[in-house]
C-alpha cells in the first residue's frame, strides 16, 4: 500500500505497510456527512397489525401510536331480543417494544367520527400530518355496576397475552342492537354509516410499551351478545369482525425534551445534519426518519490515478452502547438505498440485488471494555461508478427494513468521537 501526500479535502489517512511500488491505496478517513431525513409518507393501512402503547424514549421522546379500524358483519334481529353485553376482543401479535415489564392501560376505546371515517379508496398513513382522523373523547369502555368508574384494563404486556377482552359501555351497547332492529345494520354500507368504527388509545400518562394486534385474526371482534327473552338461558351473539375490514395505525413523537429535538417540525424529505442532534442520526420505520450518508469528495480520488479500481470500499457505523437498552434493542437490518438530490428513492442498493443489507452485529464483551454494536456493508459498486462519473453522487439512505415498524436505532456520526461511523476505502491505480 502506497503512502502519498493527500489533498486537503481527506480528513486523514490510515495506511498499512508503505510499498511505493503497488500503487494500491487505504483511505479510511474520507470526509462522511451524516444527517437524518423525514421520509414520513410511511403506510400502514397495508400491514396486518394494529399498534398501541406509549413510551417514553430518551432519544426521540414520547413515543405514542393509536389504531384505527372499521366492523364488518352486516346484522338484522327482530324487536323481541335482549341485550345482554358487548365485548371488544383482540388478538395479539408477538410484538412489543419498549418496557413490558411495566403495568399500563393497555387500550382505550373511542367511537370513530363520521366526519373522518377511515378511507376505502386511499392509503392512510402513520403521520396525522398525511390522514387526518378524529374519534369522540369519550371511552367506551364500561362503567363498574356499583361504583360507576370507567373500568380500565390494567395490565403488563406480558408476551405470552394471548387475548385482551374489553369489556364495553353497556348503553352502546344497546344502541348497537336497537340499530339492528331497525334494519339499520342489514348491510355493511349502513353499517358502516351508523358506526364508522372504533379507536385503540394508550393511556393518556402511559409509559410503557408499544403492542401489536392483530387486525386479520378472525378472533378480533366486537362480540355483541343477547338472547331472546322466551329462552333466557341461551346465549346468543353475533360477531362484528375486524377481519376484512380497513385499519391502520399512527405514531407519533413529542421530542419537547428529548435528544432529538432538532427534529421538531422537520418538512418532509428535509434533512437535519448530525452536528445538530449530538453527533448521532436515527432510523425509526414509522415516524419515517432514516440516516442520510454523503461523500461530497469520493469522486475527487481520482488525484491518485487516472484510472482506479475499487477493490473493497466498506462502511461501519456504531450503535452507542447507552441506547441500546434491553427493551429497545435495535434492529437486526437496515435497507440501503441510492436516492436524487432531493431524498427520493432511487433504487435499493446495489442495483440487482433486492436483499441487500446493513446487517446489525450486536456488541460482544472485549478485554478492552469496549463493547460496542455494529452495522457494516459494503459500497464498492457504489465508490466505483461515482469515481467513474457513471452516477451522481447523491448519497444513500439507511431505512428500516420494516418500515412501518416503530422500531429505531441511534447510529454515531463521522465526528463522533465515541461511536464514530467510518469508511474504508481500497483501491488500485495504474501509473
């Protein structure tokens, strides 16, 4: 590897053995710049779960996501039938992020305004900037008999919760079998005029953990149950499925306190340079955010020779280690993507290969004590078409290989002298 005099646009250089004669190179210290971008335009209204919970993350702050979902199940009784009680049942998925340990209001429910019913022809979005829904404040959720309190489900989202009943207001309830002897439920356009659906709210002073429903389960339902006063003794009930109907969920962030304030009121596709959120970007799915890396000199390489082979070009970033806690462990890959000058998705990367990630390596103990996890990938094929000029040097994306997922990771910048995300540059040049 040859040792050279190097332009001031490197930052430095670190070299193996010096061999004059190979006219091989290391450059592991050319210029990175690291920023995070809003890419909120996150749909969730195509992914099968329902998200509710909220917590509070030291880096990106209060963490709060609510679920939305029409009923299906088109009902019609005659007048004689009584009602009995109205139960919302979910089914829950396996996930969970953030403290499970902690006891919290798993789920609040509210009726869903028939000004803002959930859409049949769009996309709804994570962001309330993108789909704008409203729901009534008051809970559905039923009184105590005796002490007439709001009787709310408090609980740990213990992973192994394989249902959540929630017991309903008993005068909706009965509005909702007074609808069906009137016929105003006998189809699911009626049905869906009358009740546009229902709202899944955490706590209000929840600090927690986020949970997955699931929105497909044929066990998800508002169960109404009845009976005909000539046979008391008979359960009856009927079925308000959430299964083959719409949904999506939302997640929003207050950064008021956290790390990441200069995040607040970020414009969508706009970055915000890690020199201003502590030498550190974000990746998290839903909330869109995604790390931005640029190489404003790569092309400049060219000072070496006038024809250079790129023989290996890597990147690492580190994870500081103080956030990753055991409740929010980063995820296990992120996609890489090439994009324009204005953050737009381009193509993922490399060009041909739809799986290719930055693959997350956890920390290991060391004898050094310095435990630190990892993402790593390779940016050969990139290095060598912007050297080559056969591409703009526009940068890329690290995104979140679920991206409707809340899931996030903190990753340090090119000046962070803890965590310093670096890239390793190898080529060849002829004379």
């Amino acid at each position: 590897w040859t040792a050279v005099t190097l332009p001031a646009w490197f930052a430095g250089v670190g070299l193996p053995d010096a061999n004059a004669n190979t006219n091989a190179y290391l450059i592991d210290t050319l210029t990175v710049r690291a920023s995070t971008v809003l890419r909120d335009s996150v749909v969730t209204s195509t992914s099968p779960n329902l998200i509710v919970g909220q917590y509070n993350d030291p880096e990106l702050g209060l963490i709060t996501s609510k679920s939305y979902f029409t009923l299906t199940g088109a009902f019609q009784i005659d007048q004689t039938q009584q009602f009995d009680s109205v139960v919302l049942v979910l089914k829950p998925t396996t996930y969970r992020y953030a403290d499970t340990t902690k006891t919290q209001t798993l789920v609040e429910v509210h009726p869903i305004s028939s000004a803002t019913p959930i859409s049949a022809t769009k996309y709804s979005f994570a962001s309330p900037k993108l789909t704008k829904i409203s729901y009534d404040q008051a809970t559905l959720l039923n009184q105590n008999r005796l002490t007439k309190k709001i009787v709310v489900p408090v609980q740990r989202a213990r992973p192994r919760l394989a249902t959540l009943r929630l017991t309903l207001s008993d005068k909706w309830g009965q509005d909702l079998l007074q609808a069906a002897k009137n016929g105003q439920l006998a189809t699911q356009d009626l049905l869906e005029a009358h009740y546009p659906g229902l709202a899944l709210l955490p706590g209000a002073t929840d600090n927690a953990a986020l949970i997955g429903f699931d929105a497909t389960s044929s066990t998800s339902a508002v169960t109404l149950y009845y009976h005909d006063p000539t046979a008391p003794g008979t359960v009856l009930s009927h079925d308000f499925s959430l299964s083959g109907g719409r949904h999506f969920y939302q997640v929003t962030a207050d950064r008021s306190i956290a790390a990441a304030s200069a995040l607040n009121n970020l414009p969508s596709l706009q970055q915000v340079s890690d020199a201003k959120t502590a030498q550190r970007t974000y990746v998290e799915g839903a909330l869109g955010l995604v790390t931005k890396l640029e190489f404003p000199y790569l092309a400049n390489v060219n000072f070496f020779s006038d024809h250079l082979i790129v023989t290996n070009a890597s990147i690492t970033a580190e994870v500081p280690a103080a956030t990753v806690l055991g409740n929010l462990a980063p995820p296990t890959d992120l996609a890489i993507y090439t994009i324009d000058q204005n953050n737009h998705l381009v193509a993922r990367y490399p060009t041909g290969t739809a799986n290719n990630t930055a693959t997350y390596n956890p920390a290991t103990p060391s004898n050094s004590g310095i435990d630190r996890g990892t993402y790593s990938w390779s940016v050969q094929q990139y290095c060598q078409a912007v050297i080559n000029r056969t591409v703009p040097n526009n940068g890329m994306l690290l995104i979140s290989n679920s991206p409707e997922s809340p899931t996030r990771v903190v990753l340090g910048g090119p000046r962070n002298a803890a965590n310093k995300l670096q890239l390793r540059l190898y080529f060849v040049g002829s004379q």
